[in-house]
C-alpha cells in the first residue's frame, strides 16, 4: 500500500481552514488532520469539508486530531494566531499572543513524538518561525515560514497588471521579512530570459517601481481593512509550499 499523504493543520480560523480546503482541492494531501482548542469550531470545520471531499479531485479525508494524533504527520501547518490584534496595521502586534499558543503546543506535539516538519503562517512570520524551531529542537532546515510566498505573488500582481502580461509568465520575488521592511530586487526579475531593464524598449514595461514596490507591501492591508482577515492568498501560498515539500520539488 502506498504511504498515505497527512498533513495537519493546527488553528482554524480564517487562514487555518482556508489550508485545509487548499490541501485536498488542490490534491495534496490524502488526510487532512484538523486541531483547534475551540472544539465546536473544529467539528464544525470538519463537517464542512467532508460535505466538499466529492468535488475535490482526488480522495481526501478530513479528521480531527488532537496534539497527540498530529504526531505521525508528514507536515504541520501552524496556523495559530488572532489577526484582529493587527488591526493597528502592524503584525508584530501578534506577537505575545502567537508566543503564548506556539509555546504551549508545539512541546506537547513534539512529546507525542513528531519528526515531521512545521510550516509556519502565524504572525509575525519569521521570528514564529524561528521560535517553533527552538521548541522542537528540529533541524532548521525542517522549520519554515511562508515568509514573503505571499507578498511575491501580490509583487507579481501588480507587475501583471501594469504590463499586461499573464501573472504565471514571468518570475519575481519580494525579500525580507513578510512586513513592511521587504524589497523588490528588480534586477533578478525575470521575463523568460530577459531582464526588466532589456524589456524597456516597450513602454508598458517603464513605470515607477516605488510605487509597484508599494503596491506588494501594502497589498495585504487593502485585503483587512474591507474583511478585517486575509484568507485565499495566503491559504494558496501556504498549501503551495506544502505541495512543493511533499513532493520535493527543488523549486
């Protein structure tokens, strides 16, 4: 029998569950292992995405975990947090709260024996990240955070929509922290073998990069400010970089 794809997800709020949907509509994973400490959300969830499983493209399984059953998972996506503690418009403002529930869990997922890896989407991003790699005592290499997955997708929406091109027909990325200290390094964007700089000969390809630059880094805040959550970019985002471990796929 071939070994099963299991991937828990740890939080679900508006990001957590949106993972988890992301997990077996996109053919991920074949259980999906859900863990919440509010209880009636999580059977509520799981419910929800059972009734979905017959339209999902190949058989997924919804369950739910508790801390000891994540322990034989292949990923754990940490998905823990409050997002309306950033409505000052900064996410280090999640800090004490994504501490506090990082370190009462990941122990307890690590005595049950885990040796799996974490992907980590809980704010702020890189220093949760870092902080779960301290907790279990995992190689670094088996520790990470989305980091600027998302931010490089809203870069390359502006990109598109300045130039008109298809979003998947060329390459960028932002660096940095997934915050607002971020930066485009626009000479490493890439249109299928050219440089942005050899692409200026068509002016749809001239225009201000402060600006685009602006774009990607505040992109996230248009999202809150009319939902107050985020939730399709960064469940896409999360659920793509589970895909691209599970199968190893160097990119």
């Amino acid at each position: 029998m071939l070994k099963k794809r299991v991937v828990g997800v740890v939080g679900l709020g508006h990001v957590g569950a949106h993972v988890a949907f992301c997990l077996g509509m996109m053919g991920i994973a074949d259980e999906i292992r859900l863990c919440d400490l509010k209880e009636s959300k999580v059977i509520s969830e799981c419910q929800d995405l059972n009734d979905a499983v017959m339209y999902m493209p190949n058989h997924s399984v919804y369950k739910i975990a508790d801390y000891a059953g994540l322990a034989d998972c292949d990923i754990i996506v940490n998905a823990v947090g409050d997002i309306t503690l950033c409505a000052t418009g900064n996410r280090d403002d999640e800090l004490e709260n994504s501490v506090r529930q990082v370190a009462d869990y990941v122990p307890k997922v690590m005595a049950a024996g885990f040796k799996g890896i974490f992907i980590s989407i809980t704010n702020p991003c890189d220093v949760i990240a870092h902080l779960i790699q301290k907790l279990s005592g995992l190689p670094r290499g088996r520790v990470m955070g989305t980091g600027t997955l998302l931010d490089s997708s809203r870069l390359i929406h502006a990109i598109s929509d300045q130039t008109g091109l298809d979003s998947r027909g060329f390459f960028a990325f932002m660096l940095g922290e997934h915050g607002a200290s971020q930066i485009v390094p626009w000479s490493l964007i890439n249109f299928y073998g050219k440089s942005l700089k050899d692409m200026e000969e068509d002016p749809r390809f001239v225009f201000d990069k402060d600006k685009v630059q602006e774009t990607a880094i505040k992109g996230g805040w248009v999202t809150y400010s009319g939902k107050f959550c985020t939730e399709y970019g960064i469940a896409s985002a999360a659920a793509t970089l589970v895909r691209t471990v599970l199968h190893d796929e160097k990119r």
